[in-house]
C-alpha cells in the first residue's frame, strides 16, 4: 500500500504539472494569435485533466480544491497543500510560455482589468464552474467532467467580459507574461476576491440543490481518485500506481 506522505507528493506533482501546462496553453495560444484563444484553452484542458487527473482530481485550481475540502472530498491539509503546487505551477508555465515564444522569461504585464463588470465576471464564471463540477459528480457522471469543464470554460470565454479567468492560481501566473493573455499585478487582487466569493457562493448553492451531497461524492471531483485506507473509490480512474480491478492480480508474496 502506498504510504500517506508518497500518495501526497504525487497528487501534488500532478497538480504543479498540470496547472503549469493549463498556463502555459493560455499564455502561449494567446501570444500565438494575439488575442485569447478559447478553443485551444477548451481542448487544453480537457487534455491536462485526462493526464493528470487520474492522480490528484486534476483540480488546477484553489477555489476547486478548498470547495472540495468544505465538503468532505479532500482535507483540508491537502487542499491547503495543493495551493503552492497550483500557484507554482501556473507561474512556471507563465515563464515556459514566454520562452517558447523567445520572450523574456518574465515579464509583469501592464494589462489593467480591474472593473465592476470583471469583478462581476469573475464570480459567475467561478460559481458556474463549481456548479459544473459538482453536478456531474452529485449525479455519478464524473467520467464527463473532462470534457464538461473544458467546454464550460470555452464558452466562459466568451459570455463574460473578464473573459473566466475562475483561478486564483492561473491569475497569478498570467500576471507574470506582458502579453494579451496576462493580467497587470493591480488586477490581481480583485480577479482573486470576486473568485473566492464565487465559490463561497457556490456553496451555498449546491448545497441548496444537492442537499444530500456526500464526501463520497465530493471525492469524485474532477476524476475519482480516492485512495483513502478502506475505503474503495466510487468509479475510480486508475492512477496508474496501484493495482487495477480489471487485471489479473500478480503472484502473492509469501507472509
């Protein structure tokens, strides 16, 4: 059996690798047109989970991580460790990205987009997000959530002015690329706020929709991964790591 502190020390390098493909994906796809580019971020994403998922939930997001620790799928010392990973992450694929286009390895954007109506943007477009992945996980259809997010997030694009940031963590990492797709050091704080209070929101109201919501189904977000002592995962993708229920069992080691 895997022990804690290995299981951890994965989820957390899935989440660091993905988050750092999602921005790179956004920042490079952006300074490729010169402009956001929805479909690439869409299909992106949809990818990133694919990989990575399997391991951590495939989270990528703090809003995501710590809503899931309200509701009893990750703890709250995990979702507090995922934070790091995902800023961290972000910010690496923020420099990845300017370097693949031979820009600077850093540099601040002097985008401004702190606004009422982005404010506003930015808390629908979280609170959506969260409605998103908690129905399709209240609901038992966890296998959809891949491709559900990515579209949602295609479509986010392009009905709110803010253009759904819905991150903290990919907030902070675009504010390292002076391109269209990064964001002034300014903005940041309100980007951040108006998506915490998307997600505060968003528990309220999944809580008033799925009343009955279990950490069992909250461990489903965003790929099931659960790997808790006794406790088998509900529609669990396999990790890789451990052992499959659909393989045939190796030799048993003698006692």
């Amino acid at each position: 059996m895997t022990s804690a502190p290995a299981l951890l020390w994965r989820r957390l390098l899935a989440e660091f690798l993905g988050s750092a493909f999602l921005a790179a994906v956004v920042i490079g796809s952006g300074i490729a047109a010169q402009r956001l580019s929805p479909g690439p971020t869409a299909a992106g994403l949809f990818a990133i989970i694919l990989m990575f998922g399997p391991v951590s939930g495939g989270h990528f997001n703090p809003v995501v991580s710590f809503v899931d620790a309200f509701f009893g799928g990750l703890s709250w010392r995990d979702a507090a460790a995922y934070l790091p990973a995902q800023v961290a992450g972000c910010t690496a694929g923020a420099v990845l990205a300017n370097l693949m286009f031979a820009l600077p390895a850093v540099t601040i954007s002097a985008k401004h987009r702190a606004t009422p109506a982005h404010f506003l943007s930015e808390i629908i477009a979280t609170l959506g997000l969260m409605l998103v992945i908690f129905a399709l996980a209240r609901s038992g259809r966890s296998r959809s959530a891949a491709a559900a997010v990515g579209a949602y997030i295609g479509a986010a694009y392009f009905f709110t002015s803010s253009t759904s940031f819905a991150n903290p963590a990919i907030t902070i990492g675009r504010m390292f690329s002076d391109t269209f797709a990064g964001i002034a050091p300014s903005s940041v704080p309100s980007f951040i706020g108006a998506q915490i209070l998307g997600g505060a929101l968003a528990v309220v109201v999944i809580k008033a929709l799925y009343p009955a919501i279990t950490p069992t189904d909250a461990a489903d977000i965003i790929v099931p991964h659960d790997q808790r002592t006794g406790r088998a995962p509900a529609r669990a993708a396999h990790d890789g790591a451990t052992p499959s229920a659909d393989r045939p069992p190796g030799p048993v080691p003698p006692p």
